[in-house]
C-alpha cells in the first residue's frame, strides 16, 4: 500500500467526537494519517463548545473550522468551497445517528464508528438517506480489515473450506470486570450507560464478533438464543453475552462475547470449520491464520507471505515477521474507504466497497436487537428481521 | 505417588469389553499397571467368545479364567477365593449398565468408562445398587485426574476465583469429519449406533465436556439450551453439540463438542471466570494452568511447581518441565482408586472418594438427556432433574 | 502519546534513500508521519537523478525540493530559511558515512539507518563530527523502542533480574535461504553485495540483535568468539554468523543471526537471566515479556496493562490487547526523535537521548568488525576495542 | 506398541542405584513397568546397605534378591538359573563404570544411565568389553524416544532437508539458580560435586543436548568452542555451558544448556535448519514439531496423526491429542531395549539398535569432555578425538 503515499490526493476530513481523553477519537487520526490520504480540517469534537475548541485547537485546526456542535459543522463546512469531503463519527453511540443524518442531508460522505445506531429503524433511515443522497456510508468494523482476515474470506469465497459447518467466535476482555463506572472513569460510564450505549458487551464488542463471523462466513443468519448478564454489582447494562446462532444452511454457532473475562484482554478469536477444512484467527496475534485441510496437518499462513492470497495482500503492508496490529489494520480500512471516496471524486466507479457499509450496520444493529429480544424472553429463539 | 510402588497390595482386577482392536482397553490396562497396584487376572474381552479366548491369551490371563462372557465370569470370579476384587468395564456404552448390574450383583467393585448408561434410569439403579451393595462404583472421567485440573478445583472451592461468573468448555476433535463409518472403521461404527453409543459427540465427548465443568466449578447446573447437529451426510447420530448453560446462583456457561472440527485434535479446554480472577486449561498442554488475579498478569502455573497446590501434587509424579500426559492422568485415576479399594480392603474409611464415581456418573447421563430433550424441542430452554 | 500530535511544531525533515522499490525508505515516512510530527519536506531520494524525480513527485515534494543528488540537497537546504531541520539517511550501509558527513558539515541533525557505518573509523568520524557540531545523530535501532523492550531495560536497570548471568539473542530470518539475488531481486543483491552492505547476516541483523541485548542490559562486552558461515552456494557475503559473549563482570552469552533460518521469519529474541530473575521478549509477538521472579511462576507482562512500568509506558500508545507493531515502535522512535529536536529547536534541554545514538553505532559497527576479525581467525577469542 | 503386552515373555531385571529418595530410579522403574515387558527381580539399590535393604522390601523384592552391593549381586545373580538377564544403572555418574563392568564380566547386559562414564577412557574400556562379551550395552538417552524425535530423525536421513546448515540445541532448567546443594537436597548434593558427578550442566544436561541433535542429525561433530560459567557463589562445577559447533561438511551449531536459567523448567529444544527446510521441536510440548519446506508455511506436524512418519509411529501409542509425555517417551525405549533383548534371548538377530548404545555412550563422553578441554584452554577450538 506505499502505493497510497504517491497518491497526489487527499481526502478533506471533518471529525465529530473524538476530542480530549477519547480513546477512539485518536485511534480514528492514526488510522486516517496511516496512509497519508486524508488531511483533517474541521471538528466538532465535543459535546461541550469549549472542550471542542480546546481539542481543536490541540490538534492544529484552522480555528474557524473548529465547531461548536455538528450542526453548525455540518452547514459552514457544506458551504466551503474547500468543505470536508466526509465526516468521522466518532461519538458515543446514541448519537451516530443524528449526526449522521445532518451530514447526508448537507451531502458529506459518512464514515461511522460501531455500532452504527442504537435502534434498526435509525440504521435503516441512515441506509435509505445515504442512498438517496448517493454518499458512501461507511462503518469502522476495524477487524474486518486485518490482512488475515481478509485472507480468510477469499478462502471461504473460493471454496476452500468445503461447506461450512460450525463458527465459533468470541470477544473477551476484562476491562469492566470491576464496577469502573462506580469510580469515575469517562469511558466507562457512557459504555455502561444504557440510553447512550444502547447495549452493554452485546453493542460494544459482541458486535464486532458477529461482523467478523458475517464478513469472513458471508452466511446468513436465521436464528437466535442468547442470555445477556449483568454480571458486577450495580450495573445496569450487559457485560456479558452468549449466544447460540443457526444460519441459513444449516450451519450453526456459538457467539461469546464478555467485559468481565478477567484473564483476556482483547480476545476476539473465530474458528470457521467447514467440511473440507478449518481456519482460526486470534485477534491478539494477528499475524497469523491456522489452516487445516482436511486429513493434513495445520499450516500457519504468515500475513506477508508468499501463501497469502490476494485479498490478504491488499491490506497488508510490511514484510512478513515484521508485526502489524491494530492501528495498521484501522489505517487499512481508512486507506480503503480514500480509494473508494477518490474514485468517486474523479467521477469513477469505486465498485462495490470490500470493507463494512451502512447495509452491514443495519444487519449488526439488527443482530443486537434480536440478541436483546431473545435474552428478555428468557433465551428463546428468535428469527432475524 | 512413588510410594505406590511400595505397596505390597496390589488389587485383583478384571475385565469385560477391551480386547484386539480396541482404543480404550490397552488405555485402562495401561492406567493400572502404570503405579503397580492392581494384577489383572480375569477377563470377558470380547463379546465373541472366541475373540474374547484370544485376547485374554495375549494378554498373558490364566486360560481358565478368560470367559465367554460377562455373567459366567462375574459368577465364576465371585466363586472364588481369589478373585478379583474390582472389574473394568470397557464395552461399548449400551452393555455397561447389564454387566456392571452383574457384577455389582455378584459383590465385586465396578470401575465403568463413561457415560455411565444410556439411560438415567440405568444409572440410577446402578447408584441404588452400589449402595445397597455397599460396593465402590468409580467412573473413569480421567480429565479430572490431571494435576492442574485439581489443582483448578482446589482453587475454586478456596475461593480464588471470587464468585463464579462464565464457564467456558469445549471439546472438539475431528476425527469424525469425514464419515469413517461408512468405511468400516470399527470405533467409528459403533460411537455413531445411537443403539450401541446412546449419543454421538454429547456422550463421548459432551459428557467430558461437561463433566470437567462440574468438576472444577462444583455449580449445580440449572438449565440449559442446546443444538444437536450430524453434518457428516448420512450420520444417523449427532457430531457437534453447542449448549447454552445456566448455573444456580448465576453463572453462565457456554459448551461446545464436535467431532467434526477440523483443525482440532483432542481439543478439550475451559476457561472458568469469576469476581476475582479466571484460569485457563487446555487438554492437550496439560502441564500448565493459566490464572490472572484481577487487575493483575497472568501467571502460569507449571505442574510439579512449588506454585502447584496440595491436591494438584496428589496426582502429579514427575518433576515440572517432564511432561506428563494422558496416560499419566489415567494412571493417577487408577492409583487413586486403588488406595480407595485398599482402605476398604484393609477395613480402613477409604474417606469421600476425590474421583468421578456413580453420583457423577447419574448427572453425566441426566445432562446428556436433558441436552437431548432441548434439542428435540428446537434448543427450548430445559431444566435439569 | 497522542498528546503529540498537540504538539503545534513538527520538525522539517529531508530523506536521502527510499525511493521507489526501498523497503525501508517506506516504513520510514510511515514512521515519522505516524505521530504527527515531522513535514517530509525534500530528498535526494536514488543514486539515480532520474529515479530520485520520479520519486519526489510520486511523494508530492516540491519539485524544486527534490535533489539530484545529496550534495545539492545538504547545500541547497542549508541555505534556505525553511530549510531541512534533519536528514533520514536509508541508502545502502556504504552511503550513510559520506552522506552522514555532508549533512552533518552543512549543520543539519541525521537520523541514519543501521548499521550506521561500514567501518568503525567512519563511525567514530561522525561522531567527532556530530558533537563538534552539537548536532543530534540518531540510529535507527527501531527494535528499541518497543514498550515491552523499554520495560525490560528499565526492570534490568531496577536490578529486577538481580545479577546478569546469562543473555541469548537470536535473529533468524529464512528470506535468503535460496539465491534471491542471482535472481534480480534488488533488496537481496545490495545486502548480499560485501562492498555495498559491509557485511551480510551480521550486519544487516546481526547488529540488531547485539544492539537489543546492549539496550537492555546495558552490560559492555568484553570478547566475542564467532563464526561467519556462506551457507548459499555462490553467495559472497556471510548468511549466517554464532557468537559467544563474554561480558565484563561474568555474564556470558550467545547470539545467533541467520538468514537462511527456513522456518523463521523474523525472529529476534531475547533472554536475559539474572540471579534474581529471568525475562524473555519475541519480536515477533512483541506486546508480551515474559517475566519469571527466582522460584515463582512465570508473569505474562501485557503491553498496555497495569503491570507495565514508566519505560513501558512511554513508548506505548493503544490499550493492552490491541496490537501493537513493528511501525507503531518505529513511529514511537520518530516521535523520541522529534521530542528531543523539539527541545532542542526551543533552546530548552532535551535531556539524554532514550534512544540510540551515534554513540551505539560505533560500539555496533566495532561489534561487527570483531565478529569478522574473530571468524577471519578462525573462530578466536577477541576483544572489543 | 499394545502388542508388547500380548508377549509372553519378560525381561528379567535388576537395578543398581535407584532406592528412596531417588528421582531416576523411580523413573526407570515407571518406564520398564510401562509396556510390562519386564520383571524387577533384584537390586543393589543403595550405598548404604541398608538403605538398599529397606528399598528393595519397599518394592516388594525376594529378600534374597535384595543384595548389599552391586559386586555381590552380579555374582549372585549370574550363579541363579533364574537370574536377571539385565542389570539397570541408576547410580550417581561415577559409579557406572565399576558396576557396569562387573555385570558385563558376569554375563549381563547392561542398561545405563547417561553420562555413561565420567571418563572416556572407562566408556572405551566398556564398549570393548560389551563387544568382546557378546552383551547389549544400552544408554538411556530418553529424550531419543520421543515419537516426533524419531519422525525428525527419519525426515533428516530421507534428505527432507537437504543439506543441514544449521543446528541449534538447547537445554535450560533453573532449579539450581540458587545453590540448593548448600541447603541439603540430595541430588543437587551429588549432580554439583564434580568427583561424583563428572561435569555440571555440560554432563547433566548438555550431554542430553549434544545427544539429541547427534541422533536427529547424525552429523559427526568436527571441532568446538566452549565455555563453561559457575555463576551460583560457592558451586564448585559448571552450572551453564554454552558452544559453539563445527560439523563436518560445513554445518555449524550453538548448543546451551544451563541449570540457572530462571524462567526455564526443562526446556529442551532443537531446531535443524537444511537448504530445503527447518524443523523445530521443543521437549515441553512434545506432541508437536513445526516442519517448515523452503518457501511454504509452517506445517504443524502433531503425534500420532496421518502425517507421522514410520519411525515416529514405532514409539507412540495412544491416538493423537492425548498428550504423551517423558515417561510415555521413557516406557518406549525400554520396550525397544526388551524387544532387542528377546530377539537375541530367543536366537534371532535383533538387527541394529534405533536406541542409544554404548557407541553413544563413549561420543556423550569424549563431547563432554571435549568441551570442558575447550572452557579449560580460554574457549579454544578443539577438535573431536
């Protein structure tokens, strides 16, 4: 991808969100700096006008592109010649979706973290805008842009794992297995706040573990049963998701996905076994996917190598054995959505985007709401919308 | 455990299944001879009589007292003054409840592979008879004979762990992903008769599955939900089974065994979490415990360690860093039976036995019929007795 | 460290090198862009006129800021108001002295790829020249800089470890384990060329892994014995070269760099053994350390965790479980740079530099002349100057 | 190998060595019962007469079978028409010789523990005397049996890859990092006194380094370097050695092997780098070895599965994941050793011994020997005799 870097263009990028102690916000920056396409002119980077400005300003913005609030942003940016050509979203969740809307309707491509609304109705309104208005609705499922799991869905898509059977994924971190929220830390308190969050591990990471189990198996999911706990004393949001999945076709699954797993860190895994073979990929240690043909022992495929295939290629930068994580992965995924926001810029066909959209947020906030229906039923199984 | 070997007593043994070709029966004899504490002398190896002749002559047994069958060797062996105290039972599934009757019947200890039964009323009566007969009834769930599965054990019950949160387990080999039986593959056959094996992977593996949970976590599971699956086209017996579980007083647990997962061997592990820290084993390294104290690194804890406790070093015998296996594991089960039946022998209170024994055995079968009545019902939520 | 990118001044930066096709000119730019804090302002960027325009352009340099060559560049920089305030060096190793020099001459801090020179004499040249120009001359030994690195050398410094006994290092890559270059492979041919690279296993790694195990133990070597292999057949440069080290106050060690190590990628790892304690550190999964305390268990050190110390700290940037990689310590070792050349640029004392200077180039380009001299006599012991 | 419990047959069996309180007889004794091909009938098992008394009645040994000494017991033994056929050496290293000889001068064949003799000059006399008497000379270099060992070492001699480049072998154990032998612990009592013991870490240990890559290679070692260390304050023998190796035909080796390196249990490894490939095998995990083909991912070859090789599949028994360990590995070459003996018992020729003999024996010796030859003279290159 050192390509990119020649590339005389950049996209002009606004940010909501993301002002002073965000952790996404900055992570969000690295990744859009990554590959050197995108030149951040404008912000409203927080709730409060002042936190904005001061956050704004720490960053180097043009102080008169540095907002109050979005709405403003939306308007004054829309009416530049030099306007933001696409906004990250980076706030809590409950507000992706207002802002979002504002900046469709002031014609600015989107680009959104997870999940990408708190109820499907909202997700669908965003789908239906950006369509009508002809934008690109992108949204940071930063996993799915892992070299190795990209390898992994050119495997699935070529065949080579026969007919899939069973995928187990989980996402399991610590972090919250303390009452944090109790004691005053900032991000801890909105993620555990229902009417910001609007879920607890099921909105924040389950749904990362459901997208990487649909972008790598491209399977349909017919139905559910879950069991959401509130696990630490006091909390008045899930920190704790387990799930039983059957697809379309007959094969089945187990999602886990869990803040309070003391003895994990950021352990998101997914082991896809099909009839002619099984993969398994470890967030953690990124750099490499097991791959077991049937009746053959398991071969470690090395991101960076010569038995990488070429989706795996295409987001993978630097020499195998030379590590990449997750801020690479990110800039991956940013550097894609440039491709694709620079095409259409020259009046090109970006073609169909190979990293998550809007269609993919609507399925992932569907997901969670059937995943909370099912667990207020007592774990009953229920279909899919 | 050298001290074993210092035991002038050794018990008389016998045993019915086990014979040419079978996995399991060189693995039993193998257990008991490994600390010298018992002498095979008897056996109805085969239900051919002839194959049953055969194999007791190459394994060294008196020609007298190599049986035709099971009811003529329980009534000849409990005729005479030395007989064996204790039989092995090592067929498949289905016979283990009418020979264990018979030799329960006939006043010798029964040492039975699992599941138990086929059938919770078998096992109950098995457990009312063992009683009334005052006779041991062991159960060889050899997992939990592991040094760090005790040691896990010993570390719930002192309260390391805090309060149980998730249990995670899963058993998954791949074996069985091609269909094996179609081929003539003898085992195959049989562990995929629903007649002869009462259940596919739920009971020869689930069961293990399960049964490390029980062992480790002492909850008393609730309910569960459960998917039975046979992929292999043609299987008339489940492959795959994935169970939601709910525990009294609030933990959840999710548990997968398949046969089919290609890329796994003999894939057993589990991963308890509770308020105060999580452990992490895993079958096929079993020399090693994984434990993270809250908010601290995780520490491995090597088998044969001064970190090893009391009842992890019951059952280890080597120094750390020489690895002990599965055979080592079995042998230790054995060895521990063997003080058991000494005791009584000796008229001494051979105290609560530390390993699986009838009791288990009746909640191994009552699991697998409760997974199987969940399935039926399209994965309902059901209740365990 | 996002608190960087707040930072209003980035420092004005020129590369010599890295055109198109370099490896390591592209990980560079990566590297300095990474935080934010450098402007790509002009290079000299091929020894080929042409291909250096091509590449500037590629890069969107001013034209007028793109050189024919160093000369003109050092001499056309210093003379302009905003002129270069530093030079990347990444040119083949014979390069760097005499470019190192001119910029050097024309007052302009370097920051030179490893090794820095090809003869000790050259490096100690500089570094006369660098401190008689009170210019800054850093190396960029980027394996340094990784957060659980930093907490190593720290815990060493803490005298966590107690008293050095033993060090093991290895760098062992399998990438020119056939004759790339009799294939037209341009990286393979220059490294393998003895006039061009100055060394080959050794140099090019070699000194990597002595430069990891000097960081962190901080230990002076006293005499090596080594032996340099040509393992390919045709190859004229060493591919493979084992070191025994003798340390000042009884440590002894052993370090193993190979290119033709079929089976390794990039495997640079250490351990370090104390009287008081042991520490292990794989490049390859680097945001673990392995930490075993005399007579406890093992503690896997998480990058980003609690346990991590003030050292750790400072060059680490995403929480704990989202990886960090082999650009992330690159970048974090741009930004040490930056800092230090910041302070600098303000008047202010930038303190002593955390991370390598031509200081450690000379004592690593010696370490490469004993290797050699110690295996051009046949393996004798020699020592350091 | 369950065919071996079908022989009728047995081994006779004595031990010299091995009573209370000794870790290795215990070990030998598990080994031998393992495949049950042997029958312990008598033994020497103490210095102290007594104590060798009190031993042989805790093993449940014929009191008149039970000897004061091992001069006495070779003597009485050869006289028995029932009398052992091989005698097991279990004694502190500088007792080998003496008794060995003795039972060899009486007729019987000898197993060994390794070092076989603190001097070459005794290992010479003995292989000569084992030759000139017609007796079976076996060394208990255990590791030597491990199955994926054996399939490494078939691998080597069907050329899999190519020409071997380089051999790296290391042994490191850190239960002597602090001086236990100065706080009465038997064995580290013994294994430290260089009278009883012959070497430290080089003789202990290193000898089963240098042995396992001799076996897997078959290399014949030209020359080496070495240095031996006592880092422990008051140990009067080496407790880290560290060498480097020349082969004849040009591969070149690092071996190290140490007893202080804190972080290490008993982590033996190896890795054979060849012009067409690399394996890697590590004695902890020893179900596993990695096989990297020039040019192709990783292949993780696991015991006991289809992939095994013939010679791996000699020594493993039970199906694959269910670990096997060191005394799986142990059992196995003493069922070799009994297969050999009963060939020659019965006449036939029991062909070339796949397990280490006496010929062995005398090269451990003159590598040991040569290396501290080496450590003595400052680290010069020595050749091998």
């Amino acid at each position: 991808m050192e390509q990119a870097t020649i590339f005389p263009g950049r996209i002009r990028l606004g940010m909501v969100g993301g002002g002073e102690g965000a952790f996404i916000g900055a992570v969000h920056r690295h990744a859009a700096r990554f590959d050197d396409r995108y030149e951040l002119l404008a912000g409203a980077l927080s709730s409060s006008a002042e936190a904005s400005q001061r956050s704004g300003r720490a960053l180097g913005l043009d102080p008169e592109r540095i907002y109050d609030n979005y709405k403003q942003m939306a308007q004054a940016e829309a009416a530049r010649e030099d306007g933001i050509e696409a906004v990250v979203i980076v706030t809590p969740n409950h507000m992706h979706a207002p802002v979002a809307r504002v900046f469709l309707e002031a014609g600015i491509h989107v680009i959104c973290d997870k999940p990408v609304t708190t109820t499907s109705a909202d997700a669908l309104m965003l789908q239906a805008l950006a369509k009508e208005r002809g934008l690109l609705f992108a949204v940071t499922h930063n996993y799915s842009a892992y070299p190795l799991v990209r390898h992994a869905q050119q495997m699935v898509r070529e065949g080579a794992l026969g007919t899939i059977r069973v995928v187990q994924v989980q996402y399991a971190q610590d972090w919250l297995a303390a009452p944090l929220e109790q004691g005053g830390h900032k991000q801890a308190a909105w993620r555990t706040d229902p009417a910001k969050a609007g879920g607890g591990a099921i909105g924040d990471i389950g749904s990362h573990a459901w997208q990487l189990a649909d972008f790598i198996t491209g399977l349909k999911l017919d139905s559910l049963a879950a069991q959401l706990s509130s696990f630490v004393p006091g909390r008045a949001i899930d920190d704790d998701v387990q799930v039983l999945l059957r697809y379309e076709g007959g094969a089945r699954g187990l999602l886990w996905a869990s803040q309070v797993a003391v003895g994990c860190t950021n352990d998101l895994r997914i082991r896809v076994v099909g009839s002619a073979g099984g993969i398994e990929w470890v967030q953690e240690q990124p750099n490499e996917l097991k791959w077991t043909p049937l009746g053959e022992p398991t071969r470690i495929i090395t991101r960076g190598s010569a038995a990488m295939n070429a989706a795996g290629a295409r987001t993978s930068r630097v020499p195998a054995g030379h590590p990449e994580g997750y801020v690479d992965a990110f800039g991956a995924l940013y550097s894609e959505i440039a491709s694709h926001l620079l095409a259409r810029r020259d009046g090109g066909d970006p073609g169909a985007a190979q990293f998550p959209t809007i269609a993919d947020g609507v399925r992932g906030v569907q997901f969670i709401e059937t995943v909370q229906a099912s667990s207020l039923s007592g774990g009953a199984w229920v279909s899919l919308p």
